[in-house]
C-alpha cells in the first residue's frame, strides 16, 4: 500500500478514488492533484512509481490541510462556537442539529436513541 500524508491509501483503487481515503481531500481535490502532479487520476495506485507518488504527497503537504491538523481545525473551530455562546454553539453543546433541521421528528442520529417519558398515555385521573 502505497503511504501519502501518513495514511496507507489502496493500492488496487484508481489514482483519484484511493486519494480520497485522505481526510479532507475529496473527488475535485483529488483530481486537481492528480491534474497538478501530471498523473492520470484513472490509472491504479499499484501502477505509480515512487516519484509520482512523491510528487502527490509533496502537493498534498503544500497546498491542503489534511489529517490531524484538519481534525484539530474542525473541534478548535466548535470549541469556539461553543466559548462565545452562539446559536451554533448551543447547539453543539445540547447535541442536537446544528444546520436548521426538524427535531420534532427525525434528528435521531444527533439525539441518540429515544428516551421514551412513563405516564404519558394511558393513565386515568380518580375523581
């Protein structure tokens, strides 16, 4: 397997799809990379030499943020939001959607399974 960035990428992928194994490089970055280092994104992982791939990690350490940092960015970038108090912020504190979406139905995913409240139905008053 062929490493670019410190990830193992697939080798039996083509060029642009094994590319995107990368966090933070998807299809269009992948192919802009692929455009930028003179390699065609449709051969195989397997078929580059070492000075193909070397140029692609050279690219890839210049010009993006990718892996780690890129993951370090995105929660200093929530910590933010979350320190100053914004809509955003409070949001992400209470762990609900974030971007507009319904939480009267649906929004299972960010509110985790349903806590179901006992007494609800069925229960009769004594008069």
């Amino acid at each position: 397997m062929p490493r670019i960035a410190g990830i193992d990428v697939p080798a039996d992928k083509t060029t642009w799809c094994a590319l995107t194994y990368i966090f933070g490089i998807g299809k269009v970055s992948a192919l802009a990379i692929c455009k930028e280092a003179q390699i065609n994104p449709d051969n195989r992982m397997k078929t580059l030499n070492d000075d193909e791939v070397a140029r692609m990690a050279a690219i890839i350490d210049r010009n993006y943020t990718v892996e780690g940092a890129l993951r370090r960015q995105v929660l200093q970038n929530i910590a933010r939001l979350r320190d100053i108090g914004c809509y955003r912020g409070v949001r992400h504190r209470r762990g609900l959607p974030v971007r507009g979406q319904r939480t009267r139905t649906n929004a299972r995913t960010r509110k985790g399974p349903r806590k179901t409240v006992a007494g609800k139905k069925g229960v009769k008053e004594l008069h």
